[in-house]
C-alpha cells in the first residue's frame, strides 16, 4: 500500500467500525484514489459501495477484482449478491458456485445460490444449500427462514412449518419469517393465524407491500373483503409498478360487487403489464360481470392464447368505461376496515 493511502485507508476502517457507513465509503474511495491498484482497498470500497446501495459501482470495482484474481472469494461472492440485487441471477448463481467450488461452506455464497434458485422459481434446487447453511448455522434466523422457503412448497410442508416456527422463537421481529410462515398458512387456508402474523409484518415493516400483499390475502380468505381491498390497496400504493396488486385489487372489487372499480383496477393492469395473465383474466371477468360478454371472451380468449390485447380491443374497452359514468376511471377505497396503518404511511 502505498505511503498516502495508508492513513486515509486507515481512517476509513476505524470510521467503518463506528458504524459511520457514509463516512467511511467517502474515505475508502479516497484511498483508492491514491492507490488505485491496491487489491485490498478495492475490495473495501466496493464492499462499502453494496452496502451502501450503489450496486453498479460495486459490480464495476468486484469485476475488477476478480479479473485480477478469479479466486478472491470475497469479492466473488459480493459481485454475487450485487448481481442477484440487480435480476442478473444467471451471472450471479455462477459466481456463487464458483466460491462454492473453492470455499465449499461459505456461508455468504451458500445463502445466495438458494436465493437466486428461489427467485429463479427452482425451490428444489435451492434446498441443497439452504439445507447445507442451516447445518453449519442452525440458529441463524435468515439461514432457518431461507431454508423453509425452499421447502415451503412441498405437499406437506411440516418441515417449512417447523423452520418458520423456529426462526420466529429465536427472533419475533424477523419481518420475512412472519410473511414466509402467513404466506404458507394461507395457502393452507388457516386464514386467522395467517392474518395475526401478516398484521404482526405491517407494523414492524409498514412500508413492506409483502407484508399488505399477504395480509390481503388472509383477509381475503376469511371473506373480509373490504379489509381485503384496502390491504391490497396499500400494498398497491407501496409498490405502484407490481401489476399484481391491481388484479387483486380486481378480484376483490368483483367480490365486493364494485364491478367498475373491477373493470378500471384490471384495465390498469394490462396497460402497466401487457402480457399478465391474470390480468387479462381479470379484466375478461369484469367486463362479463358488467354485461359485455363478447368483448370479456375476447379478453379471456388472449389470456387462454397467451395472447396480448390489440388496439381495437383496447379502444372498445375504454368505450364501456367512458360510456357509463357510474364506472369509476380513478378507482376509491371503502371508507370502511381494520387495517392499522398510520395515516402518514404511504
């Protein structure tokens, strides 16, 4: 290292020490700047540069790296977990299992390649090394939740039960634990247990629409529709790109019997989301609860086809919603619910 860069490299550990991550990265790349080929504080600053939430420019100093030095499994598994944060999971799952061929119990790249599996929609394939990080730390509240995801699925799913369960003794406060376990419990249609845990989420996590997603869900699956619709509806207003909301918003409002806002919710949907599916099928189920079935089996027809709608389609559409004012373009909320979200969260 050379003699200038010392001290400030100096000074951005003990700054990283006291928790102060801003400082500390501002002084890490200052020693970079006066040793740009030192290894070591490359690996610092880029790993300061992930934590702090600047992914690109830690991917651009780890590939830097690891070009330098393919075997340097920190930064391997750093440019790992920046590419599984940024959807690059086929790069990101090679370089996990290329620290795992090195560094077989890494616990860093064992928990992303069952991350990446899992985001991947292969829950199978991430159980080996969930299963193999459970092992090595077996009280690791993220390590046991990771696991039960991978097992979430299975026909019986008592082991994910039990993961969850454990993961929850050990730390109450484990926000992905309680959604993991809600989510499970719904699907095993055990509605008031899944709501009591969903609504434990909210408040530790209330900007989290997971959390509103699932708790919509239980509500949904106890037939309070309401709660239901304005659970989805915050969860909608925390992630206003995820198409999935406003067909659940769709659903609802059908239920509710509030076909307009069904219509409107599930046409918002295959605007923002062209090819969604159940979007389509959404939007065909209004318009036939609203009387127009030709045009809702038209709909349905593209869902069936995996199919998107053309423009024609789209224009007649927007006729029905522009011909009967009763149908609201800008869907509301019931005025009525239990949901417990601060008025200022939103």
């Amino acid at each position: 290292m050379k003699p200038d860069a010392r001290p400030v490299f100096e000074k951005a550990l003990s700054l990283e020490q006291a928790g102060q991550c801003e400082a500390a990265l501002g002084a890490y790349l200052d020693a970079l700047d006066l040793d740009p080929e030192n290894m070591d504080i490359a690996y610092r600053a880029a790993t300061a540069l992930l934590r702090n939430g600047h992914l690109d420019e830690a991917v651009s100093q780890l590939r830097r790296i690891v070009f330098v030095d393919p075997d340097h499994i920190g930064a391997r598994a750093n440019l790992g977990n920046c590419q599984l944060l940024l959807g690059d999971l086929g790069n990101a799952e090679t370089n996990f299992e290329h620290v795992l061929q090195v560094a077989p119990n890494n616990h860093n790249a064992l928990y992303g390649l069952a991350s990446v599996r899992l985001k991947q929609g292969r829950a199978e394939a991430a159980q080996a090394p969930a299963t193999q990080l459970a092992a090595l730390i077996p009280d690791s509240v993220p390590a046991l939740t990771l696991y039960a995801e991978t097992r979430a699925h299975d026909p019986q799913a008592s082991a994910a039960i039990a993961a969850f369960r454990k993961a929850l003794a050990i730390d109450r406060s484990y926000a992905p634990a309680l959604t993991g376990l809600a989510d499970l419990l719904i699907r095993r249609r055990r509605g008031p247990e899944a709501r009591g845990l969903a609504e434990e989420a909210t408040r530790l996590d209330p900007a989290n629409p997971v959390a509103w997603k699932i708790l919509g869900e239980a509500f949904q699956l106890n037939g309070a529709f309401e709660d239901a619709y304005r659970a989805f509806d915050t969860a909608h207003r925390k992630a206003p790109g995820d198409a999935s909301h406003l067909v659940r918003l769709s659903v609802v409002s059908r239920k509710l019997g509030e076909l307009g806002r069904a219509l409107a919710h599930a046409f918002a949907a295959v605007v923002m989301d062209p090819g969604n599916k159940a979007a389509l099928n959404a939007l065909g189920a209004a318009l036939t609860g609203l009387g127009e079935s030709t045009l809702g089996r038209t709909v349905l027809q593209c869902a069936a086809n995996w199919a998107r709608l053309d423009a024609d389609t789209l224009a007649r559409i927007r006729g029905v919603m522009d011909r009967d004012a009763k149908l609201p373009l800008t869907p509301k909320m019931p005025e009525t619910g239990t949901t417990n979200e601060p008025e200022k969260a939103g």
